[in-house]
C-alpha cells in the first residue's frame, strides 16, 4: 500500500489536488472535513456533535476524529492506497495513525506539504466563501482556523520531518504546474 498525507492550511489546495491525485494514481481520497460535512448534512448523531466545533473553526476532539478516521479507513480493505487529506492535524493524530497502519501492516509512505502564503490564502477562502456558502470560510471563523493551524497543526510538520517522510511543494502558481510537482514527489516512491 502507497500512503500520503497531503498537509497544508486551509485553502492551500488539497482538495483540488487530491481529486487529481487520486485518479492519477489510483488512491482512496480521505478528507475528515469532507466527513465531518456529510454528517452534518445528514445530521447524524456524529455531525449534532461536531457541527458548532465546525462552524466556529475549532478542531474537532482527536478521539472523535481519529475513530471516523479509522472507519473509513476500514470500509475500504482493498485500497492500493490513501491519500489523507485535512488528517493527521495534530501530533497525537499523527502517532494514532502511524499505529493504525502499522497494525494493518503498512505505514505512511510520504507526505507532502503544500506551501501557500497567508495573504493568498486569504484571498482564495475569501473567494471560496462566495463560490460554496461554507460558514467556516467566513472572515472571523476562518481566523479562528488559522490559529488552530499555527497553534496545533503546523507542530505535524516536524514530526513527519523527524520520520526523513517529509517534502514541501510550492503551492502557489497553475493548478497543473503544482499537480506536475506533487506527481513528481510521488513518482520517487
Ligand atoms: P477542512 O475541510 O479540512 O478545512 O475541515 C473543516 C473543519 O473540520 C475543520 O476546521 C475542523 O473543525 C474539522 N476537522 C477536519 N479535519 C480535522 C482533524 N483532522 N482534526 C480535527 N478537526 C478536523
């Protein structure tokens, strides 16, 4: 199995990569934000519990988010491979599920941060905000996002880092340009 993480703060791209990614290689595509939105869409007991945490731009509780994550994982037994999109976004995520995979025998191959200045961020959830309606893109949640992303995610980086696992790519310029630099990524493993 061919395992990633794609990492990055919000707006840097994952999601658009990911869609290419996965057709591309083939992968599973696992967004817990994706998740976390079909649930409260279908409102179910899950997505009751998370959707205020959601709305106001906090991270949801690590064990709730790593047992959906786990799920998931588990509904699809014949996967060549994930692509992690929005998870692991804390340190005891990302050791929860090095010792997931590690029981299913595999492990996290790679993971790729896509790197993305604040002021394009800003302007491209700005953008996203009027093309979707999703409440946490807007102005004072989206700050609130932020923070959770340099106070609790960005320390992901060097854990992976610690592991020779991390790459960085620059997320700014044509949506196919980035594409060719995460392939290229992947194509080393
Ligand atoms: P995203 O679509 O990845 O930006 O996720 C939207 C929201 O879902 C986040 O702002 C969090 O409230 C929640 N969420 C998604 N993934 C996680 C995660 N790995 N850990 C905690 N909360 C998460």
């Amino acid at each position: 199995m061919l395992n990633f993480v794609l990492f990055g703060p919000p707006g840097a791209g994952k999601g658009t990569q990911s869609e290419k990614l996965i057709e591309k290689y083939q992968l599973i595509h696992i967004s817990t934000g994706d998740l976390f939105r079909a649930h409260i869409k279908d409102q179910s007991a899950l997505g009751q519990r998370v959707s205020e945490l959601i709305a106001n731009g906090k991270l949801v509780p690590d064990e709730i988010t790593i047992a959906m994550l786990e799920e998931e994982v588990d509904k699809n037994p014949d996967a060549k491979g994930f692509i992690f999109d929005g998870f692991p976004r804390t340190v005891p995520q990302a050791e929860a599920l090095d010792s997931f995979l590690e029981r299913k025998g595999t492990s996290i191959a790679g993971v790729i941060a896509l790197d993305v200045d604040q002021e394009e961020l800003t302007k491209r959830i700005a953008q996203r905000q009027l093309e979707t309606g999703r409440v946490d893109d807007q102005a004072d949640k989206l700050q609130k996002r932020i923070e959770e992303y340099f106070s609790k995610t960005i320390h992901v980086l060097p854990y992976y880092e610690g592991q020779q696992k991390l790459s960085k790519v620059n997320g700014i310029g044509k949506i196919d340009d980035i594409f060719a630099e995460l392939s290229a990524v992947i194509d080393q493993y």
